[in-house]
C-alpha cells in the first residue's frame, strides 16, 4: 500500500534535512531507507526533486561512501537498474568481475533479461551482449550470450521422448566420452524450461546414480562450471541459490561485501522470505545472525533491516 503525497513530501524533507549544511546524518537516511519499499523510495526521489530543486540520488551519491553509499544507492534504484548497473560495475575498469555477471544473467529470466538489455542501452548507449562478448572470452562467453537471447523455454508440461534425448545427449558429451562436448551442455542449460531440467536432473540421477551438478562439477572446471551450477542450481531452486551466495559471501576470513550487498539489495523484495527460511534451515543461522556477527559500519544497520524477522 502505498504512502500519501503529504508522507513523501516529510520523508523528502527527512532526507534533505539529514544532507543540509556541514556533514551528512547518517541515521535518518538508514532508517528511511530500511523503513521504506522500493516503490516508496521512488517517489520520494521525485518529492525531493520537486521540493528542492536538486536530484536526491545525485546528493546521496555525494555525501555518502563506502559500503554505506553502495547500500544506499542501490536500494533507492529500481530493480531493473540495480541489476544494470552491477553489470557495468563488474566490467568497467581493470578486469571484469565474472562471478557478478554469472550471478545475474544466469539467474533472470526471458522477460526480466529482455528487459535489463533494453534499459541498459538507455543507461549505457552500449549493447550489453556485445559488452558481454568483449569482456569475457571462450566457453564463458558463449553461455552469457546465449542466455541473453531470452530463449529459455516456459514450458511446464513434460515431453519424454525429447528430455530422454536430451538425457542421452548429455551423457554422450560428457561421461560418455574422452573428452567434453561444452555446447550440448550450454545448448539444453540455457534453452530447457525449469519444468525440464528438473526432469533431466532426475532422470539422469536414476540412470547414472550422479546428479547433473555432480556431472557438470567433475567435467568442467573455472568460470563455464560457476555458470552451468548457476543455471541448474536457480532453475531447480532460486532462493536456495541465493542463500547459498549469502553464505559464500560470509564464511572464511573477511567477508565479501560487495556480493553480499548485491544478493541481499536485489532480493529483497522478492523472495527474501523464503531466503531466509531455508539459510536458517540449511545453515543453522538467521541470516540476521550471520550479519550481526560479520559485519561492522553503518551499511550493516540496513542490511540487517533487510534480513530482520517480521
């Protein structure tokens, strides 16, 4: 439900008031952001701009920093220019993030990733697939560019004799042989629907005893692994996907913010509930816990408000 005209017109004053004269409020500008939707914080952006004459997101931009900035920005963006700009940041500059880019192309779907390339055009005045194709190379390149067709199937109803040969075909190019044929494994990854690989993965279990994880895991290895993973493991169940990223970000020595930002910014309104069940089942810790005991500064005061039990 959305707030009144008169809530966006003090929750704009609340911002600008938290960024006028010497220094920046912190506070105020966490809270805001914890205890708004983003739908909310889009018409505050536009109250402020109204009220105030200056951009409220440029303003951000300039007083804050760190991981508190990055927070911050990324939920007052939408979420389709959240994901457009995660994909600029990992390859702008030296060195392309790979991990990002697999994070979010193989994990959209047909009409979000049509949706991201069009937006991205306008953002960019670039073609994120040739990007894509520049910044990576070989058996990487070939499954991002794939995805972003936005071809994979929707179909929910099972047709054996197809999926049987695709199982065949699997097996052929890759247990079956000296060697590994990449593009039967990017062709049925990228093109089948959920509803299919999942009947695949089955099947193959049954017949070979080995899940098509365990297949891709000791025939691939480096970044085209890390992708075909990706695509089998959120096909068959994103938000366990996505908790899995959130304790990969956590655990060993230090913890990778950037991607823990991501993963818990872009699903937040998603299916960060279910996110949060199944971390709490699978790990043995809320992910409130988890970030209580391994993060420190501000940010971590918003992503706990992400990651809070209602």
């Amino acid at each position: 439900m959305s707030l009144s005209d008169e809530q966006y017109e003090q929750d704009a004053k609340t911002l600008y008031e938290a960024m006028e004269g010497w220094g920046t409020d912190e506070e105020p500008i966490i809270l805001l952001t914890i205890n708004r939707s983003n739908a909310d914080r889009q018409q505050i952006l536009k109250f402020y701009k109204s009220s105030y004459g200056e951009d409220a997101f440029k303003k951000l931009e300039d007083e804050l920093g760190g991981d508190l900035k990055k927070v911050v920005l990324g939920m007052f963006r939408t979420p389709l220019d959240y994901d457009c700009y995660e994909l600029n940041k990992a390859m702008k500059g030296g060195g392309t993030d790979e991990e990002a880019l697999i994070e979010i192309i193989a994990t959209r779907n047909n009409e979000t990733l049509a949706a991201i390339k069009d937006r991205y055009k306008e953002l960019f005045d670039t073609d994120l697939e040739a990007e894509i194709a520049d910044e990576t190379s070989d058996d990487l390149k070939r499954i991002l560019v794939s995805l972003l067709q936005c071809n994979r199937s929707e179909e929910t109803e099972i047709d054996e004799e197809k999926l049987n040969k695709d199982l065949a075909d699997l097996y052929e190019a890759g247990e079956g042989s000296w060697g590994t044929d990449e593009s039967t494994f990017n062709k049925i990854f990228v093109n089948r629907s959920r509803a299919e690989l999942r009947y695949i993965n089955d099947e193959y279990f049954k017949a070979c005893g080995k899940s098509l994880k365990e297949v891709v895991e000791s025939e691939f290895g480096g970044d085209i692994k890390k992708c075909l993973v990706t695509c089998l493991h959120a096909l068959l169940n994103q938000s366990d996907y996505f908790a899995s990223r959130i304790y990969d970000a956590c655990k060993g020595m230090g913890t990778k913010d950037d991607q823990l930002i991501r993963v818990m910014v872009s699903r937040d309104e998603i299916d960060m509930k279910e996110i949060k069940d199944i971390y709490k089942n699978k790990y043995e810790k809320t992910i409130y816990e988890q970030i209580s005991d391994e993060c420190s500064g501000e940010y971590k005061n918003i992503l706990l408000g992400i990651a809070k039990t209602d």
